[in-house]
C-alpha cells in the first residue's frame, strides 16, 4: 500500500484510520474524502476531496488524479438510521458500495469495506456465533451488510479485486461520535457518566452485543490490509470483537471509577428490535487465525480509558 483513499473519513471510524494511516505510510500518502468538508480535520498538510460517493466518476478522477492503490471505503448509513429511510439506506450502502468496487476494479486497487454484526439475524445462532453461519438479518441495513459481503466476494472471484472486510461490533470512541447505529448507548454512556453521573438506555436490561475499543478497531483493520493475500480464507467478513455487554455490565464497569452513577431506561422500540435480532456474540477466530486478530482492552480496561479521554473534552 503506497497511496490509500479513504470514503466516509469524517466519520466515527474514518477519523481516527486516516490519522493512524497517516502516521504509518505518511500524510502525502492518505486521500480522505467525504461528503462533507471539515476544515483542518486531519491536520496540517492532510490531503481531503469533497466526494459524494454515488458520483462513481468523481471517485475514478480522484483516484486517478492521486495514483491511488488502496480503496478504504467507509461512506454508509448505519443501522438505526437506516431503519428510519430504508431506500436512501440501500441507495448510499449499495451503489456507494458498488461505485467503489468498480474504481477498484478499473484502478487494480486493494479494497477493504467492513461489514457488522448487522449481517446476522433472529435465526443465526446468539451466543459464540460461527463465522460461516445462518445470515437472515432483518433490518435494512443487515440486508445491505449480506449483499455487501456477497458482492465483495464476487469482485474478488470475478475480477481478482483483492477485497477485504470485518464485521465489526459497536465500536466505542471519544474523538467522534457514533453515527446513528444501535450500539451508539455504549458511546453515550459514558459522556453522560461524567456529565451528569446518571444515563437513561435506549436499550434494554440484558440485552447483550458485542463491542470493541477503536484502537482494537484500528489495528485490525491495519493488519487485515497487510496481511498476505494468499493468507485469507474468510476475506470479505472476519468476525471481530473484544467483549459482550449490556448495559448494566457497562454501568458496573463505569461505577468502579464514579460509584453513585446511575442507570435507568426508556427504550426505544426500533433499536431494541434490531438489537435483539443480532447476536449476543460472535466468534472471532477466524480473525486470530488467519491474521493475528488480538484485541487488547476489555470492558474495564476500555472503561478507564473512556472516562479519562472523556473528562477534559
Ligand atoms: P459514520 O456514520 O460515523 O460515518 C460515515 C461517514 O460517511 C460520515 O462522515 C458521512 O458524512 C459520510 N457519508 C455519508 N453519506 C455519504 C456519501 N453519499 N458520500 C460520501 N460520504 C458519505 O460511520 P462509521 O461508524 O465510521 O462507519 C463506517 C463503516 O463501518 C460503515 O460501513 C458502517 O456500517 C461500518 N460499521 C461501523 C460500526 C460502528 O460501530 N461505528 C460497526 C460496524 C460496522
Ligand atoms: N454500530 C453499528 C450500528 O449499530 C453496528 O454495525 O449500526
């Protein structure tokens, strides 16, 4: 990878990649793009185009324009908003999705896209769920996660486009806030922690789903683009994550730090259902196995974290 381009930079996972990539191939080398301008997001000397990403031949110009090898593409809608605008959902995730596949293809460049823990269903199998399993998922943006890791498996056994892609767990952060997904009260908590030492759920007691730190987030996507290409078996939708939580299991990890917060819930019927139809959690072995997968927070080690880079902001 000499030059990347990333879609959807500005966004929760967008922001810290770009900066990571920067510092690892050099800010020359990484291209952020995204629908939106964000003046100085990336620091001095960044490289960043405005791109819609249903504009397939503003992308080919960019790509060609920067010489680009490797194709991040980020740009979606995430699951609770897409659940609220189901078409603009399939519009943005697929033929953003396809709009980016075909650059690739034209350009011969490496391609990661990650799908989620969205692409399963009520009948795929809750706890330790495999790998290659039942994927029914009923929400629209399941449905577009299912199609995605199908077309990027088509692109690499159609047309040898080196394609790669996680599904992610929610993914906790404190540099950029979540952008509309179900998991986003794993975020939420721990701002409303500090700021009012209380925090009401929109999910419910008990409901369990997997999640994981950014930096683990970050460090797997960086070793899945190095990892041999010969070495990837699942290629297009390793399981990935760190820890199952609900709630009230991240409230008692929050508690160790501020004993009188408080936990209540009012929740919200949509994302409750959604979250209900994924699983509790998944097995990540895969991921260990075939490109050394190694997360390294847990719940409380996470939690630390969070409530220290939270404090000053
Ligand atoms: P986000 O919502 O935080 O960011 C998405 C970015 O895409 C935003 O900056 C937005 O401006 C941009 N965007 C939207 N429409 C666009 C368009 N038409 N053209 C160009 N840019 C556009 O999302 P994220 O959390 O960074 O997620 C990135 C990818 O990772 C998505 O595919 C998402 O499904 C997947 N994912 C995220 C999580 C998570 O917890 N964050 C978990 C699983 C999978
Ligand atoms: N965090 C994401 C969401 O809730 C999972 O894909 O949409």
């Amino acid at each position: 990878m000499k030059k990347i381009l990333l879609t959807g930079a500005l966004g929760q996972i967008g922001s810290e990649l770009t900066a990571a990539l920067q510092q690892k191939y050099g800010t020359d080398n990484v291209v952020a793009t995204d629908i939106r301008y964000s003046e100085g997001a990336f620091g001095e000397g960044a490289v960043f185009e405005t791109l819609d990403i249903m504009d397939g031949q503003k992308l080919l110009d960019i790509v060609k324009k920067h010489k680009i090898d490797t194709i991040i593409h980020l740009a979606a809608m995430l699951s609770a908003n897409a659940e609220k605008h189901p078409q603009r959902a399939w519009d943005i995730n697929m033929n953003g999705l396809m709009n980016s596949l075909e650059v690739a293809r034209e350009e011969n460049c490496k391609f990661f896209t990650p799908s989620s823990i969205g692409a399963f269903g009520p009948s795929t199998i809750k706890n330790n769920t495999p790998q290659v399993t039942v994927q029914r998922p009923t929400s629209i943006y399941g449905v577009s996660k299912v199609a995605s890791e199908l077309l990027c498996d088509y692109y690499f056994t159609k047309f040898g486009v080196d394609t790669r892609g996680l599904r992610f767990p929610g993914l906790i952060s404190y540099l950029t806030p979540p952008g509309g997904g179900t998991t986003d009260y794993a975020v939420d908590i721990y701002y409303q922690a500090v700021k009012k030492k209380s925090y009401t759920s929109f999910l419910d007691r008990g409901t369990y789903l997997d999640m994981m730190y950014m930096p683990d987030a970050i460090g797997a996507t960086m070793r899945l683009l190095e990892a041999e290409s010969g070495d990837l078996i699942h290629r297009n939708a390793y399981n990935v994550t760190a820890m199952s939580v609900d709630p009230e299991s991240v409230a008692s990890s929050i508690r160790k730090h501020i004993p009188e917060f408080e936990l209540s819930y009012d929740v919200d019927p949509i994302r409750q259902a959604i979250a209900e139809s994924w699983p509790d959690h998944i097995d990540p072995t895969a991921a260990k196995e075939e490109f050394g997968f190694n997360p390294q927070y847990d719940l409380d080690r996470m939690t630390a974290d969070m409530l220290k880079q939270v404090k000053p902001n």
